[in-house]
C-alpha cells in the first residue's frame, strides 16, 4: 500500500511541478506576444487571484499563505 500511495504521490508531484512551469512561460509568451496561450490568459487570471485575495482582508492574507506553502521545498 506504501507504494501504491508513493506513486501517487510522485505523479501528481509531477503534474503540479509541470503545470507550475507553464505559469513563467505563459506570462513571457503573453509579454513577447501579446496574445493567450491555449486560450488561457494568465495575466488576467492573476490579477483577479491578487485582487481577490487582496480585498479578502485576514481571510485572504491566510489563503495566501496556504497557497505559498504548497510551493515552499518540505525537507
């Protein structure tokens, strides 16, 4: 069962550490370009992440820090 749960682990740390790559890429094509990439425009999608948690107060600070420890290296 270890291994089973190590294994998935492994993968979905590999999608999330994909996914997350395509973050900096997304912003340069869309700064060098000008357009969205797959029809996704990230820049707007983050603006209205940091506006939101912004008008979040307390709420928002705490959600944020719970997203930053997602990509915070656990040793």
């Amino acid at each position: 069962m270890e291994k089973v749960f190590s294994y998935v682990k492994g993968f979905v740390g590999g999608i999330t550490g994909f996914f997350v790559s395509l973050i900096p890429l997304s912003i340069l094509w869309y700064v060098l370009t000008g357009g969205a990439v797959f029809e996704f425009d990230v820049i707007t999608n983050l603006t209205s992440l940091i506006t939101s948690l912004g008008n979040g107060g307390f709420v928002g600070f705490v959600v944020l820090l719970i997203v930053a420890s997602f990509f915070v290296d656990k040793k």
